[in-house]
C-alpha cells in the first residue's frame, strides 16, 4: 500500500525533499530538474540523469555485457521490474559486480540531480524502478557524497559548466606531456561532445571523468563552449533531447530501445 | 553468488587474522562497503585517508612513466598489516579493497592469494 505523500512539496530544493521522503519511508520516484530519485521505503534505490551514462551503458560499452545480453535481461526482467536480477540469475554478471557498477552509476547521476538543487518537480508515489531491487544507500549518505564531490570538483576547477557543456580543446596548446589518463580523456574532446558523452564514450564512470576533464580545464586545455552554439545540421541530432523534462532519462531510453531493434 | 556483503564478509572469515575490510571508490574516497572495524577503528576515516595513497603511488608512477598496474601495497605497522588491493577489470576500476590484518595472526602471502579471489567476484 502506498500513502499519498506531500510534505516534500513544501521544501525548497530536490535534496530537502528527499530527506522528508526518508523521514516518512516514502516509496517512489522524485523527480528534479537534473533528473530522477527512486526511493524504497525511504532508501534511495536508484537514480537516472540524463547527464551520466546508465547502467547498461556503462556495463555494454565497457563490453562487459554483450547489448544483447543487456535487452535481453531488459525484454525478460524489464515488466518484473528485476532486470538486475535477470543478468545476474544469466550468469553474465556476479551480484557483486553489479553491485559495485550500480552504485558508481547511483552516485555518479546523483552528483547531477544533487549538485544543480532546485525545487523538486513531482513525486511518483509508488513507481518502480525496471531495474529492480539492486542495492539501497541512505539519502544522507547520497547528499553528503554528492555534496563533497562537488567540493572535490570545484577545488580542480570551479567551472559546472564543465559537466554539462559541449566542450572544446583551446587551440594552440601543448598536450604531449599529459598523464595517460588525461591524455586519454582528451582524445574525446571535440567541441561536440559533453563530459556525460565522453565517459560513455570511454566506458569511464562520469564522475572519474569530470576530475580528469576538470583538471584539462584547469591546465588550459580544455574549455567548455558556449551555450549559443551554431545551429547541428538536418539529420538525427543527439542533442534534440530536451534537458529540463523531468523524463529526459525514459525518452532516452526508449530511443535506445528503438534504435536498438 | 556472491554480492558486495558476503564478499567483504567473506574476507573477514576466510582471511587468518582479518580484522576490517572496505571496498573504496579512490577517485571520490568513499567507500562503497565496509565490515569490521569498530569503536577504536573508523574504517570511513581509513578508507579516505588510504585513497591519498592510491593517488600519490599511481600520480609518482605516471610521472616515471611507468606503464604498470599496481596489484597491492602492503603498508606494515608493529602490530598490523594494512593491505590495499586495486581491482582491476573494466568496470570496477578506480576501486580497491582495503584489509586490516592482526600481523601476530596473519600469513602475508595466504592473505594477499585469498584476496586476489575474493577481488575477482568483484570485477566487472
């Protein structure tokens, strides 16, 4: 049974929300302007940004699972709400594995959602998460955690615009002394790409790559570009999606899923 | 199968002389799992401190230049063993497993080949 909740509606900002939720053991899905909290009983299970890659992003790109592996445990969990548990139970994964590449991909959209505090939208009281029942981490183990990495960023380079924004290489630098990592991570700035692609692109948890993009930044090496870029030309543009819906992360998805078939 | 809780716990048990044991994210310092510990061993405060030495290791290796992984450092007190195991594997990186060991009670070498499999239920 769930107990219509709306003493979040009264705080100002999605951090100060959740912790009302957990206050009540509330169990659903809060939805901010960054992206969305799924809470069981009070405890976040889950959180999707449309700012990090998800889980099955992070876990097939990285090869770890095969897509097909992926949709698969999707097509067969997804309804049951226990794809988690189909990759496990298919033996494509240990639990503890999934474990740990799950509360990297909680964390890293929680910086997101946490880190940009406005008012939360709405409270889905009840919903589920399709992933299922993975792990649980208390809301003010989340806040805090996201409150000191963005403590931890901003002491590299104070610049959000860095996590968010298309970034640029700034022309005419030196960048053959680079540490490996680094280096690497600025093999994938192309002026397009935001620092959410780029991790996707190596596989890299998000917030492992803000630190490195952060410290491009802070070497002059990389810039974030400004917002009123020139018009993408016709075709399929990535970046049609529009980020303060409240459910980017499901549209996103379901492109995934389309162009997946 | 075994999950994040029964890995670590397996360590404490299956380990001679384990005493505490975290899984640490070494980019952010938090720890994603602990067990064991207590009251005169703050096993959070350990595992953020630890996290400056993974950090100082790895940045002094890439200045050598040197292309190596590091599989542990054993740091060694009069009465204990710290021991910290990076897991490698494609998901799991930027991790490592951090062992407390009693050093009257603990074999180095069974230590570090129990935790090198305990490690691989972890890896992606």
């Amino acid at each position: 049974m769930t107990r219509v909740t709306t003493t979040w509606t009264r705080h100002g900002t999605t951090s100060e929300a959740l912790g009302a939720l957990a206050a009540e053991g509330a169990t659903g899905a809060l939805s901010g302007e960054r992206g969305i909290v799924y809470l069981s009983a009070g405890r976040v299970v889950h959180v999707e940004s449309a700012f990090t890659p998800d889980l099955g992003a992070l876990l097939t790109r990285s090869g770890a699972v095969p897509p097909d592996g992926w949709w698969d445990a999707v097509d067969r969990g997804g309804a049951q709400h226990r794809v988690g548990h189909r990759l496990v139970d298919s033996g494509r994964l240990t639990a503890g594995a999934l474990e740990v590449c799950h509360l990297g991909a909680l964390f890293d959209a929680a910086y997101f959602v946490l880190t940009h505090d406005t008012r939360a939208q709405r409270f889905r009281s009840g919903a589920v998460h399709w992933l299922g029942a993975v792990r649980s981490v208390p809301v003010e183990v989340v806040v805090r955690e996201s409150g000191r990495r963005r403590a931890l960023l901003d002491r590299i380079w104070p610049d959000p615009a860095i996590d968010t924004l298309p970034l640029a290489r700034v022309p005419g630098t030196d960048t053959a002394e680079l540490p490996v990592r680094r280096g690497r991570t600025l093999t994938q700035v192309d002026g397009v790409r935001t620092a959410a692609e780029i991790a996707s692109a190596l596989a890299c948890r998000t917030y492992h790559t803000l630190v490195e993009l952060r410290r491009l930044a802070a070497d002059g090496l990389v810039r974030a570009e400004p917002p009123t870029a020139p018009p993408l030309p016709p075709g399929p543009e990535p970046r049609a999606v529009v980020w303060d819906d409240p459910d980017t992360a499901l549209l996103r998805r379901l492109r995934d899923a389309l162009e997946a078939l | 199968m075994a999950n994040l809780e029964t890995s670590l716990k397996e360590c404490l048990s299956s380990i001679d002389g384990a005493t505490a044991v975290a899984l640490v994210d070494y980019t952010s310092g938090m720890a994603l799992g602990t067990l064991g510990g207590g009251k005169d061993f703050n096993l959070e405060v350990a595992a953020a401190g630890n996290t400056d030495v993974v950090r100082s290791k790895l940045r002094t290796m890439e200045h050598l230049g040197l292309k190596e992984e590091i599989e542990d450092i054993l740091i060694t007190l009069s009465s204990q063993y710290h021991m910290i195991r990076l897991l490698k594997g494609r998901g799991g990186n930027g991790l490592f497993l951090y062992l407390v060991l009693d050093a009257g009670r603990a074999n180095l070498a069974m230590a570090r080949h129990q935790l090198r499999r305990i490690e691989g239920e972890l890896e992606v």
